[in-house]
C-alpha cells in the first residue's frame, strides 16, 4: 500500500476504518481512527460487552541470543529476570536522571527470546536508545513494520477469542501469551490491554490483519461489539487511571513520582537511571501523580493548572468527562505532601477555580468475570 | 440539516428570529456532528452583554474544547438550562432543545446581516 493516498502512514486496516466511516486523524504520524460511531457509545461498548481496536501504530522490538536477557536487565526497570516463557510484565525505559524514556511491556516468549511493545511516538527514539546500549551476543531487530496489533477488550472479549482461535488462548491469564494459528495464521494472543477491563491483545502479519479484523467482527458483533477509536481508547485508559506517554510521563519525570514503583526493582543490579531513582526514594520524590475527580462541573484538561490554599501547585495532564462514572476526571502532578493529605484542590478552568477531590487508588475496578 | 428558516454563522452558530428582537442561538448539526459527543456546556449568566464575534459560550466534547462566539452584539435573556443535565440534547436536537442562549439584539438588523441557509450550506461544502 502507498502511503501518498494519506495524510499519514496508513496501518493495514485503513480501509476498514474508511469503510466503516471512521473519523480520521494523524496520531504519531499514523492514521487512525479517532471514532467511529461515537465515543461514548464505543466506551460503553468495551465497559458492557466488547471492543475491538486498531493498534497497528505500537512499535514492536525483538531481542534474542544468550546475552538478551542482561541487555534488558541494564536498559528497562522492572526486573525481566522474574519472567518465564509465556510471560509478559509492564516496564520502563529510563534515563541517567531516572526520566522516563517510554513506558512499555516485555515478554518472553522463550528461554532467549523478548518481545516489546513501545509507543508509536517513541519507536524511533527507543530504537536508537537502545541500540547505542547493546553489547553482547544479541540481536534486536524493530518489527514495528511486519507487526499488526488488534486489541479485544471487554467483558465478551474472552468469548470472541474462543469463538476465534479455541480454548488455548482464551484460557490465558492476566499478563500471559501464547501463539495460536487461525486459518493458517500464526497470532500471538495476550492477556493484556489499556481499557481496565479484560480483554486480548494479537499480534500478526500485516497482510492477514484484514481478514482476522473481519472475523473478529463478524463473530464479535452478536455480542454487542463495536470497533472503537483513539478517543474511546483515551477515556478508557484514564477512567482505568492508567498513565499515558507524553501525558503523565516524559524524560523530566520518574516513575516513582508517577506512581509506577511497583515497576522498578532498584534491588535487581543495576539499570540506567537506578542511581538516580535510589536518590530520589532516598529523598522523597518532589512531585506525585494524583487521580482526582471534579466536585464541581467542569472538564480538566491536559495543562490546566492545579491550585491549593491560593497558588498555583501542580498542573493536569490528563482530564476528560467519564461516561463510566459520569464525573469529570483527571489526573495532575502536585507537590508529594500535597498528594498525601490535600483537601482543597481547585483546577482552573478558563480562569475559574473548580474544586476537585483526590481519588486513592483507581476510579473504577473491574474483576474478571 | 440545514433549515431554510435560520440565519447561521460561518463559526457554525444558528439563530432564530423570535419577536422583533431576540434571537435565539445555538450551534448547527454540522458543528455537533464534527465536535462528536458533548460532555459539559459552560453557559453564560442572564444579563451578561455579548459582543458580536466574543465568546459567550463553551462547548465540551469528549476531545475538544470549543468556544461558541455571539452573532450580534446585545444582551443575554435566558439561558438553556437543561444542558447543565443534559449536554447531549447539543448532539440530539442542536435545532431544538439543544439551544444555548435567547440573546436580546441591540440592532434587530443584525440578524439579516448573518448568512442564509444557502450561504452556510455553501460554507460548509454541501452546496
């Protein structure tokens, strides 16, 4: 397919997305769709039953030979030590100051064999960071390029998975992944997703990702599935409080301020940016992501700033109006003692002060059914 | 989608003469159809003086934050209130129960001053 007939590399479903009356845009320099339909209509759809989703714009690495695993102890933060065959976890590329570079997952597919997924902003950045600190007998390639991704997600998404590929995939647990062939293509199926509910994740050839999108919708559709857009996909990611690159995290902010501690094991040996990250849980880190929820109307924004007793402490980096929950809500960095104790935010919106109230933990949870 | 009646704006308001010198306004299914769904409308107060090409107005959809600036210059009457509960009625009927503002016009004549039904379809490409 030639990329001049878009405004932006097309992935190998954008004449599904065209025929389906997608809304188009330019994300990362792909072209995706933002909605079909609606999106509130496609969040309830992955909240009440499923969703399928185009993610053909995430960059996929691969690495293997016998020094692959002490190259990915060294570059990430989570400890892939920990990972047998099978098995994928959430983590971090950091910088020397503990900034994250990108936010990604890993697994292992077998003994000397990684997959990971990065973001479409970050792939060419993450290519070059991590080639310039290979060393050893390994090899990485960037399969972004031969690597479709369709994510199902949703209450019915392990329906759908069955109905497409048998029982072995869909009896995968969270964070597992197994290869399946379906019609004589081969798909690597994981438990893994960005909307809070369960779903899949496949990964196949670009020139099959038609035909499977097609199945996944014919046998998806009598359970109430919609195909679901970016903006479906951003709401989601948020009401889950999950942090989203470029938003809650960048090359200035650690993963310990953003709350992703759970996904960095200073005590594994060392990684770029542990000295750093030592130093800061040491000292307390200066900022922290808080979750929050409006207690007046009023839709935060990304960069609205965020005010306490009178001054500007902290600034929003994600906010939209939740279907799920029916508030608005956000997510913003303030001061750490602020994160811990504060009462009396105000977000300033359109140079009105409109309280909001922090929100431990997550805003909605979701157990498997 | 575009009634014969209505004069519209090429920032994709509409208004309804309504009496001699009231116009009611609200934003077209063109523009709600491109905004997509709306989540929160920020309306003015009753009373407030709106100036003709100032904002007096914000519309919140689920990505995008729009402002929805006043035709004419004068005053404004009453609000839509029910957009407070029900944003939405912006998506449902932007003619009808989705309007957002009665404004008092300093000069009635500003409203024959706005584009025709033909003019905005023209503007909008579906001419």
């Amino acid at each position: 397919m030639t990329n001049d007939a878009f405004p932006a590399k097309p992935t190998p479903l954008v004449q599904r997305h065209q025929a389906l009356g997608a809304r188009m845009i330019d994300f990362a320099g792909f072209w995706l769709p933002v909605q079909y339909t609606s999106v509130l209509s496609e969040c309830r759809a992955v909240r009440e039953a499923v969703g399928i989703f185009d993610l053909s714009h995430m960059g996929e690495f691969s690495f293997s030979g016998p020094d692959a695993l002490a190259n990915l102890q060294r570059l990430l933060t989570n400890d892939a030590a920990r990972l047998g065959p099978g098995r994928a976890q959430y983590t971090l590329l950091c910088n020397e100051k503990g900034g994250v570079v990108d936010d990604v997952i890993l697994y292992r597919l077998s003994d000397e064999e990684y997959w990971m997924v990065v973001n479409a902003a970050n792939i060419e950045k993450d290519r070059a960071w991590i080639q310039e600190r290979l060393s050893g007998r390994v090899a990485f390639h960037d399969r972004s390029d031969e690597t479709a991704l369709i994510a199902v997600q949703g209450p019915r998404a392990e329906a759908c998975v069955k109905l497409l590929a048998g029982e072995e995939p869909a009896r995968l647990q969270p964070f597992q992944a197994c290869t399946a062939r379906v019609d004589g293509v081969e798909i690597l199926f994981s438990r893994t997703g960005y909307t809070g509910e369960d779903g899949f994740e496949l990964y196949l050839d670009p020139a099959a990702a038609p035909a499977i999108w097609d199945r996944l919708l014919g046998l998806g559709q009598p359970l109430g599935m919609l195909p679901a857009g970016l903006g479906a996909r951003d709401t989601l990611r948020l009401e889950a409080g999950f942090p989203l690159y470029g938003n809650e995290l960048t090359e200035e902010i650690s993963p310990l301020a953003a709350g992703l501690s759970f996904a960095v094991k200073l005590e594994k040996g060392d990684f770029t940016g542990r000295d750093a990250l030592l130093r800061e849980r040491e000292r307390g880190s200066r900022l922290k992501l808080v979750r929050f929820e409006m207690t007046e109307r009023g839709v935060p924004r990304s960069g609205y700033p965020i005010w306490h007793d009178g001054a500007q402490v902290g600034w929003v980096t994600s906010g939209a109006f939740s279907p799920t929950l029916g508030k608005d809500i956000g997510m913003g960095y303030v001061p750490l003692a602020l994160a811990e104790t504060a009462t009396g935010l105000e977000v300033e919106i359109r140079g009105k002060l409109k309280k909001a109230r922090i929100v431990k933990g997550r805003f909605l949870r979701r157990e498997r059914a | 989608m575009v009634p014969e009646e209505l004069r519209y704006t090429k920032e994709h308001e509409w208004l309804r003469l309504e009496g001699s010198n009231l116009a009611r306004v609200g934003i077209t299914h063109y523009a709600q159809s491109e905004l997509g769904d709306v989540v929160y409308v920020d309306l003015p107060e009753p009373g407030d003086r709106v100036k003709a090409g100032g904002s007096f107005a914000v519309v919140e959809s689920v990505k995008a934050v729009s402002d929805i600036y006043s035709p004419v210059d004068g005053r404004i009457v009453e609000v839509n209130k029910d957009l407070e509960n029900r944003p939405e009625l912006i998506n449902e009927d932007p003619y009808g129960q989705g309007w957002i503002a009665l404004i008092e016009m300093d000069d009635p004549r500003a409203f024959e001053e706005q584009l025709t039904a033909a003019e905005y379809r023209e503007h909008i490409g579906e001419a």
